[in-house]
C-alpha cells in the first residue's frame, strides 16, 4: 500500500485479511515491542526502532509468501525506492506485488487523525500525531506515478479484490 496516516491503509488491509489474506503491521509490532510512541520512547528514535521492525516484517512477508499464503503489509511506502524494494522482496519470495494506492485529502485525513488520537494509548495503529507532524510528513510522500503500476483506492475493499482477481488471470 502507499498513503499518508488516516488515508484507510488499515481498514482496507483488515478488509483484505476477512478475505484470506494474512496481514502484517509494522505498526502494531512497534507498539508491541516498544510501547506509545512520544511515551513509552521518544519521538525522535521512531526511525531507529522501526528499522529492524522492518527487517523482521520482510522476513515474515518472505516466509508466508513462500509457504502461497496472500498477504498484505499494512504499511505507506512513501517513496519509490522504498516500494520498488518491497516488491523485489515479493518477487524474490515468488510472489507478485500489488501497489495500491490511497490518495485522500488532508482534511479528511486530519479529522481521521483527530478523532484516532484519542485512542493513541491503547491502539496499536494510533500513533499520535499532530497536524504539523501530518503537513511535514505529507512533504516527504510521493505518490506512485504511472512508472509503478498501481491500483488506486476508491474507498471499496471489494473493488481492490476485483482489480487483484483481474490482474491474475491477465498474469495467469
């Protein structure tokens, strides 16, 4: 997936999991292993502790795709090259990726934010943020362009399972 906090990455992947999919969280493993972020750990070592998070999500992603298990990762993959990595990841696995994308205006995803910061201490998937954090993060994003085929989100899982089961009998 590739979209900012608050734009449904986890609703959609929750959706594609009640579809057989086995989900993998970068997120909620964070919050497992380090507690609330800005609390628990300070805000500035967030990079530094997710790192072999990641890690260890890619070797999970590698090991269920190899086992022919579908999966996604409920995660943004904000840049390019942090996409076009992931997907060798799958293809080394045998896999094949999937990008979809999640555009959604800040306001909506600010009121989304809002109302998911009052659920920071005890949800794993609400990372407090503040508008500002939202704005400066949103400068970092790049959104995939025709270079990265992609599935864009129009808020219906079921319309992304229909483009996933389309794009398999073109590749079968």
């Amino acid at each position: 997936m590739s979209g900012l906090q608050g734009s449904g990455k986890t609703t959609l992947a929750r959706a594609l999991e009640k579809a057989g999919f086995r989900r993998l969280c970068p997120d909620e493993e964070m919050f497992r292993r380090y507690g609330h972020y800005g609390r628990d750990f300070p805000r500035g070592q967030f990079r530094i502790r997710e790192a072999p998070v990641l890690k260890d999500i890619a070797l999970e992603l590698k090991e269920l795709l190899a086992a022919g298990h579908e999966v996604v990762v409920d995660h943004g993959f904000w840049t390019p090259e942090e996409r076009a990595q992931w997907a060798a990841t799958v293809v080394k696995a045998g896999g094949e990726p999937i990008l979809i994308y999640l555009p959604l205006p800040h306001e909506v995803r600010w009121d989304r934010i809002r109302r998911r910061n009052e659920q920071s201490l005890v949800d794993p998937n609400s990372i407090e943020f503040s508008e500002e954090d939202l704005l400066r993060h949103a400068g970092r994003f790049t959104p995939p362009t025709d270079d990265e085929p992609h599935i864009v989100y129009d808020g219906q899982p079921d319309s992304v399972l229909a483009a996933i089961q389309l794009s398999r009998r073109f590749d079968a």
